[in-house]
C-alpha cells in the first residue's frame, strides 16, 4: 500500500514538473534561507507600466509655480463672496480652494485669467484658452455672487 502512495506521488510531482510548476527548494542544513528574487523590469526604453502616470510626488509640482494670493488660483477655483465698494471704486472678496478669503480690484490677474469689471452682481474675467485646438485664445466668464447664484439654483 505505502509503495502504491510513493508512486502516485512520485508520478504526480513527474507531471507538475512538466507543466512547469516550480518547486521551492530549502537550504541544506546549517545554511540561512535565501532571500527571494526581486524582479526587476527592463524597459528597454519603453514606458514602466509599473510607474504611476500622475507621479511619485517627489518631482516638483505646478503648485510651487503659483503666485501668492489670487494671482496663484485659477478662475475655476474661486467663487465670489462680495462685492464692496471702496474709495468710489467696487471691489470683490473672492474665496479660493484654501478657504481664505482675498481681495481684488478690477485688472487683477488670476493664473488664467485677469478681471475686466466689477459688478454689483459679480465678477466679469477675462480667461485664457489653453487648448491648442481651439480658434478662440480668451472668453469671458461671469461669476456671480454667491448668494445670486444660489437664487438661480
């Protein structure tokens, strides 16, 4: 019976082994086991897939191009939270994805974009067209008060 045992199992390990299955060998006696390999990718100067596309984090980022205050936010990051009115001139508070709160007059720059007017209903920006496809280079964006625009919603 035990010899019938030895043989099944001697003719299964026969045939894992010619599927290609690979068995793990242990160190003799005395010696330390090995580390297992590590697998190294060779590009051969392609694209890593392992690689992530939006990066490491350890490169620099765009964010250390932005300007301090408003100059460094684009016109999609801020929303209008009043409109003052100063020296006979209107101002705007603007709030941008920091949650501060920024003052700004009429030809102040944004990164995309600088304001044409101040309204008593908003803002009027002048923004930049990054798209290589597109015939028009600038548009006018309106961002209303907040409040204006809740009442629109």
């Amino acid at each position: 019976m035990r010899a019938n045992v030895l043989k099944a199992v001697a003719v299964l390990i026969a045939a894992m082994a010619l599927a290609g299955v690979a068995f793990a060998q242990t160190p003799p006696a005395g010696q330390p086991p090995r580390p297992p390999e590590t697998y190294v990718y060779n590009s051969e100067g392609r694209r890593d897939p392992f690689v992530n596309l939006l990066g490491t984090g350890s490169e620099p980022r765009a964010a250390s191009k932005r300007g301090e205050g408003a100059a460094g936010m684009m016109v999609s990051e801020i929303s209008v939270r009043g409109i003052l009115q100063s020296r006979g001139a209107l101002v705007a508070m603007v709030q941008g994805p920091d949650n501060k709160t920024y003052i700004v007059h009429q030809g102040d720059k944004f990164l995309d974009g600088r304001i044409k007017t101040i309204t008593p209903q908003g803002l009027i920006i002048i923004q930049e067209v990054n798209d290589p496809l597109s015939l028009v280079k600038q548009r006018e964006i309106r961002k209303l008060l907040r409040s204006l625009e809740d009442a629109k919603g």
